[in-house]
C-alpha cells in the first residue's frame, strides 16, 4: 500500500494507548471504544487512530460461539479457570487476551481505497510487517488449520499462528483489529480456548477445532523475549515515521455520550456479565 501520503493514506493520526489499565476495564469497553472512534473518524471530530490495548483473562467470543448448545457450560469453564468470557460485535470466534496478548486497532475513514472491505485487512497485515521489521521475520498470512479464531487474515511465522485479525466497519470509518501475541504460551491459550469448545459445544454445532501445536507467541517464534511494551513502542515508531503529525488522547469529553451509548449495546450483547 502506498505512503508517500502519510500512513495509509492518513497525515495525521491520533494515538490512544490503553494497555495499561486496571483488571476492571475489560473487553466489552473496548469494542465500545472502537465503534466510537470510529463515529469520531466518520465525523472528523478525530484523525485516523491506532488504538494499543491490553487486557487481563478475558476470553472473547463471536456470536457463534455464543449460540453453541452448550455455552451456559462453556462460560461455567472459562470462569472456573480465572476467565472473563466477553461476546464482541466483529467477526470471528473465540481468543484469549491477557497481560502478553497485544490488540491494535486502526481505525479509518472508509473512503478512497478502504472502501473496499478488503483494503483494511491489507493495511494491518502491513503495519505488522513494519513493526517486527528489527526481529527479521517473515510474516504469511493465510488460514491457519488448527489455530483459536481461525481466518484467512491470520498472521504466521514458520506456519504457526502468533495473531489474527478482524474488523469492525460502520457508516463512513472502518476498525482493523488485530491481536498479537507477544510473550507466553500459545499453545497454553489454544488449550483454554479447546476445553472451552469441548465444555460448550454439541452435535451439529458449529466450531473450530483447535490443536495448540499450531499456535505460538512472538517470543517463542523468534527466540527473543518480546513484550506487549516493545511492539507497542515498535507501533508509535510506525506511525511517527510515516505521519505529518501524531498527537496522544485518551476518551475525548464529547466522546463520552457515544462511548456511554454504545458501552450499553455491548451490554446487552453480555447479559451473562449482569452489568
């Protein structure tokens, strides 16, 4: 994708770096941040953003695995083991996220080349290839069979899953997200998210089937301790150099009615969380 316009297209860029929050702010607050960046985009009240955020045990769900027959015992698993199961309003099936998983949300306006569906998928994929430029990886994309959350934007060293992506796309702007893993297990959170689905799902149910083999984190594929620190300074780094400007937010005060607005969509998506 060309630059020589600014970062994918985009002088000046916002960056709202939430990945040090406390327990409390789980996964449901944070879809209902990117769809309202995404009203902000659309509004041009902000620029395009990359939002960094990480959260603690949350399990994160698609709404087909929230149909599964059996997904009241599904949940009762995820709790026993320490998990906050969170249903989002983006495709895709069950992930893990904790303190070594980071998740990085671009969020554009859907104009010129992202209007197409297609182009923002592209536009992570390319963003993650520059922030792991210094550790000398390849990264293929491309289902990998076998992994938690399996899709055709998963992102692979040597065959084995370290992140994959999705998005969230509203009137006029767009949110690629994406989870990374840094440090840890992979094939610790495959098996959580395995026993999940063996909790939970029944014939005729639909699920990926998940081998733990076929997941890694960044550490484990390059041998070099990574954190969710170093690839968010490897972000900023990204953006700072190919942006005219970058200015640092947190929540905007005339954000606030939205993030509030649509906190209670995601909660209505969650009634298990009794909120």
């Amino acid at each position: 994708m060309k630059q020589e316009k600014g970062l994918f297209g985009q002088r000046i860029w916002r960056i709202v770096d939430q990945t040090k929050t406390h327990p409390s702010f789980h996964a449901l607050y944070s879809f209902a941040m990117d769809d309202t960046l995404c009203t902000s985009v659309r509004l041009k009240h902000s620029p395009a953003t990359l939002r960094a955020w990480v959260h603690h045990q949350n399990v994160v769900m698609g709404n087909v695995d929230y149909k599964l027959q059996g997904i009241e015992q599904g949940l009762a698993y995820l709790k026993e083991r320490g998990y906050l199961p969170v249903v989002r309003n983006s495709g895709g099936a069950a992930v893990v996220l904790d303190d070594g998983v980071l998740n990085l949300s671009l969020i554009l306006p859907t104009e010129d080349v992202f209007t197409d569906i297609h182009a923002g998928y592209r536009a992570m994929v390319e963003f993650i290839e520059q922030i792991l430029m210094p550790y000398g990886v390849t990264v293929e994309t491309g289902e990998v069979q076998g992994s938690y959350c399996p899709g055709d934007f998963d992102v692979a060293i040597d065959g084995r899953k370290f992140g994959g992506l999705a998005q969230r796309r509203r009137r006029g702007a767009v949110a690629v997200q994406a989870f990374l893993l840094a440090d840890g297990s992979g094939g610790e959170r495959a098996e959580l998210v395995r026993g999940f689905y063996a909790a939970a799902a029944r014939e005729g149910d639909t699920y990926p089937v998940v081998r733990p083999e076929t997941v890694a984190s960044l550490s484990e594929l390059t041998g070099t301790p990574i954190s969710c620190a170093d690839l968010l300074r490897r972000a900023v780094h990204v953006v700072k150099t190919h942006a005219e400007q970058v200015e640092f937010s947190q929540l905007l005060p005339e954000e606030a009615e939205e993030f509030a607005a649509n906190t209670a969509d995601m909660e209505t998506r969650n009634p298990h969380l009794h909120i």
